[in-house]
C-alpha cells in the first residue's frame, strides 16, 4: 500500500481462501496466531511469533535476547548457524554453502575438491565442524582462586611498611585503638 493512497492492497489467494473456508476444529488449533496486538504472523512458541520473543533464543552469557539460528544455541553474532564450507574460514554461512567474503564461488559453481570429494565419493569424509564453540563461564576449583584470602591479604598489607615516616602522635593513636 503506498503512502496517500485510499485504496488497500487485495489479499492474497491463501487470505482469500481462509476468509470463505471455515476452518475444522483441528485445523484451528494449527492456526495460532501472534498474541502480540495487531500481528498477523503465525505462533512460533509461547504464542508470539519470532519478531515478538517466540522461538529459542541465543543463550550467550551477556544475556542477548536475538533468535538462536540453525539448531545451535546461539544468534550469528555470538557463533549461532552454520560455517562457510571454504578451508579455513570460519564466518557464518550467508547461502547454502559460504558467508558474504566466499559466496563467489558458489555462484561460479566452483567448490574446493574436497569438498567435492566428500560429497561424490564413498571414502569416509572428515569435514571440521561448522559450530563454532562458544567459551562458557570456566568453573575454578578452591585451590586455583583468582584473589587472596583475607588473612593473605592483610598479612600482606601488615608486611608492606609505608614509604614515608609516621609522625609520632600518629603512631601512638594506631596502637591505642
């Protein structure tokens, strides 16, 4: 619909066979829609589309809430989907095949020999993995902590004598207390 137009845009044969086929009872509970106000797109899960929070989303540490993509567990950004096919790259995958730097060759329809080797033949093939592993949260054990005690630190700070003299009355109202 352009902007200053009156007239509405027709609807498309699948909205105008929905609006003259009543749907069956089971076929309605297939049909959710968003439960967010005025969408029309389709349920994903909670009852929202994808758009709107449904859908798994990416599980990386700093709490990003984009969609997780390709059956990982998190968004492109955060190494989500699947990697370019191209020896040594490890960007993600923007076509079938490689990212935005190696989609040339898919249009020339050049794959590397490897690759073509894998799919064409019957001899085992070793493709590296096109996950890229995230880091999580290491876990440190009581004997590797990353900050003194408190008794190594104040034993510490008893041992480290200070650069410059203490006046006397000083001195003495420190040892009072």
């Amino acid at each position: 619909m352009s902007r200053g137009s009156s007239h509405q845009q027709s609807p498309s044969i699948l909205e105008r066979y929905a609006q003259t086929v009543p749907l069956s009872a089971s076929c309605q509970s297939v049909q959710k829609r968003c439960l967010f106000p005025d969408c029309t797109k389709m349920s994903v899960s909670k009852g929202l589309c994808r758009g709107h929070g449904g859908g798994r989303r990416c599980h990386f540490a700093g709490g990003c809430t984009k969609s997780a993509q390709s059956r990982s567990m998190f968004c492109w950004a955060h190494g989500g989907g699947q990697r370019c096919d191209m020896d040594g790259c490890m960007r993600s995958r923007k076509t079938k095949h490689f990212c935005v730097a190696h989609v040339r060759h898919e249009a020339e329809g050049a794959r590397s020999d490897q690759l073509l080797a894998g799919k064409n033949s019957r001899a085992p093939h070793t493709r590296r993995s096109r996950y890229v592993p995230v880091p999580t949260r290491t876990h440190h054990l009581p004997s590797q902590r990353l900050l003194p005690s408190l008794g190594q630190a104040l034993s510490a700070a008893s041992l480290s004598l200070p650069s410059f003299p203490i006046l006397p009355e000083v001195r003495a109202r420190c040892i009072d207390e």
